[in-house]
C-alpha cells in the first residue's frame, strides 16, 4: 500500500465495538469498547446506538495517535442485510436504507456500515463490508423446508468461517476453491457450514436451528415449542428473548461462559458436565449432516469462534466426527483482521468490489 496508507475496522458486536487498524496485513493497533447493559437499555432500537458506537471509534481513532489522513478505506462488518454472495461490498446508499430498515432482524453489526460510511464521507475515502452475516449460497435443495410457508434461508458467521476456511486450505496448501469442507462455529450463537467449490452451499440458521449454544436453544422438538408458545406463560416477545438469548447454556446452567461451565465441571457439577457433553454432541451431528450435503467427500473440519477455546468440548466434538475427516480448531475469531483482509484484496487489485443491489 502507497504511503503506508491504513485500513480502519470497525466491528459492533451485541455489547461491544472493536476497532482495529491495519497497515496491510499488520495490525498496528486495537481497541475493545464493552457497553453496559444499563447504557444500551437506554436505546429502543439498536440502530439508536448509532451515535454511541461512532463515538466509540472516534476515540479508539484519538487514542492510536495516528492521523486520520492516513486512512486510505474503511472495512466494516456486514450485518443483517438481504441474502448475498459472498466478497467484498461497497458501502452505498441501498446497503444503507437496509441496515437501517433492520431488513432480517435488530443486530449490532448492521450499524457499522453506517458508521463506516459517515466516517468515510467525512475522509472523502470509501468503505467497505465483507462477507456480511446474510452471505447466501444455499443450493436450492436445502432451502426447502417441511412447510410450504417456510424456506430454510441464511444467516450465520459468515466472515469468521469463511476466513478459516481460507486459513484451513492454505494450511492443508490448498485453495479454498479446490476443497470440501465442514466448519463450525462456536460461540454466543453458532452455525455449522458445508463449504464446496469456493460456495458455503448449506448451513444452520445461527438464529433458528442447528446444535444449541452458550445463548441459542437451536432446533428444537416442534410440536413441544408450539405447546410452549401457546402455553399463555410468554409473551411472543419473551419467547424471542428466551430462544435467542435465555437459551442453551444459559437456560440449563444459568450462564453463557463456558470457563464458568467448566469450572463447575471440574468441582464435580454432573448436570454441567451433561449440558456441557450435549452441546458438544448436537455439533458434533450437525457436522455429520454436513457431511451428508457434501456427500461424504469432505477434505477437513474445520472447528472455530471462542468457545473452540475449550478443549473439553473440542476433543468431544472430535471423537465423534474425525472418522469422516481430520479436525482442525482455530479458536477465536479473528474478524478484525478478516475484514481488514477482505478489504485489502480490493484495494491490491485482486478482487474487485461487488455491487450490493
């Protein structure tokens, strides 16, 4: 990059913003903001954090000390936009409208291309999203669902699994185009991906289905959700609330930190250890399932986000699946620098920007 010209990331997250800067592929500097429920509780509507979260970049920006005409492109994670291929986007006026509108759900992350592009009109520079949370590829096969009225659509971790099944192929001196791969992704949420031709043709709505998480009850028993729902003890707001927030972990064990659920493991706490297996087991299916849409043909999988950081769960998870291919764990997730990446292939010219429509 000319000049030593910097890329500027910015990823909101449900109670926090991080923001990095990026000199190629070095990162010259991070911060993390973590928001206070009481402080977001004060907003009704995520996209009224606007201001907040900008903020919250302005200052990680005064505290880098670096200049701000030294800022050549701005990357900015995708949020919750309508289904799209996967690359790099420019930020325009459409992408804009959408995030605002919440087109597919209230998230955090679709108030960083907002940020990113009051942030870049004040520059005079673009930005950026890459592999948004929307990234739909299905084939057409696995949209259908056992109702007509219903259509298995796509949302999920996108940007951390596709960047490490990237970093998986290139580990295996391969390219991602030239392999057939499972990733899951392990986190608050989850999702479980089938990866072929360069495609992520089939995965679990980290939202409606899939193996429960530290936060998500995942698919569930139909006909005892619809009994529950229609019990007169939740609201339809509840109900949202406890499957997408009050669910997994935290339902059984009354936490989302899997260290806090190991901890009790390890002091002899065997509904913990049950839970704790369970997860670890419905993944664990959920990546044989994968395997089916791939045919069996399956190069690696791929195990990541940060509750890959538990070896109780991945050596469970790796039992039961590695007879269908090795395993590789990628704990974390390095989005900061999968967004400054997707967004430096635009700018070298290996990739041109997508038009988002």
């Amino acid at each position: 990059m000319e000049n030593k010209e910097l890329i500027l990331v910015i990823n909101p997250g449900s109670t926090s913003t991080k923001v990095g800067l990026f000199e190629a592929e070095r990162m010259l500097y991070s911060e993390s903001f973590e928001h206070k429920a009481e402080e977001l509780a004060a907003f009704p509507h995520v996209t009224d954090q606007l201001g907040l979260r900008k903020a919250a970049v302005e200052e990680a920006l005064r505290n880098s000390g670096v200049g701000r005409d030294r800022i050549r492109a701005i990357a900015c994670r995708g949020g919750r936009l309508k289904p799209m291929a996967s690359g790099t986007y420019k930020v325009n006026d459409r992408m804009i409208e959408d995030a605002k509108a919440c087109l597919q759900g209230e998230h955090a992350s679709n108030l960083a291309c907002m940020i990113g592009r009051a942030m870049a009109d004040e520059l005079g520079i673009e930005a950026y999203v890459t592999d948004p949370v929307s990234v739909d590829e299905l084939d057409e096969v696995a949209r259908v669902a056992g109702i007509k009225e219903i259509r298995r659509n796509s949302l999920s971790h996108a940007l951390n699994m596709k960047a490490m099944a990237r970093r998986a192929a290139g580990d295996l001196g391969r390219k991602y185009e030239d392999c057939r791969m499972v990733v899951a992704h392990m986190g608050g949420g989850g999702s479980v991906s089938a990866h072929a031709d360069g495609l992520m043709v089939d995965l679990n709505n980290c939202d409606k289905e899939g193996p429960f998480t530290a936060e998500r009850a995942g698919g569930l028993p139909t006909l005892d959700l619809v009994e529950l729902c229609y019990s007169g003890r939740y609201t339809h707001a509840q109900m949202i609330k406890k499957l997408v927030g009050g669910a997994g972990l935290m339902s059984h064990l009354g936490t989302k930190d899997a260290r806090e659920a190991e901890r009790r493991i390890e002091a002899g706490d065997k509904e913990a250890e049950l839970v704790f297996r369970a997860m670890g087991y419905q993944v664990a299916k959920a990546i044989g399932a994968m395997a089916a849409a791939l045919s069996g043909r399956v190069d690696v999988i791929v195990i990541t986000g940060g509750m890959a950081r538990s070896n109780r769960l991945v050596d469970e998870i790796s039992r039961r699946v590695s007879f269908i291919a090795p395993v590789r764990a990628y704990p974390g997730e390095d989005e900061l620098e999968a967004l400054a990446m997707g967004t430096l292939r635009v700018l070298r010219g290996e990739e041109g920007p997508k038009l988002y429509e």
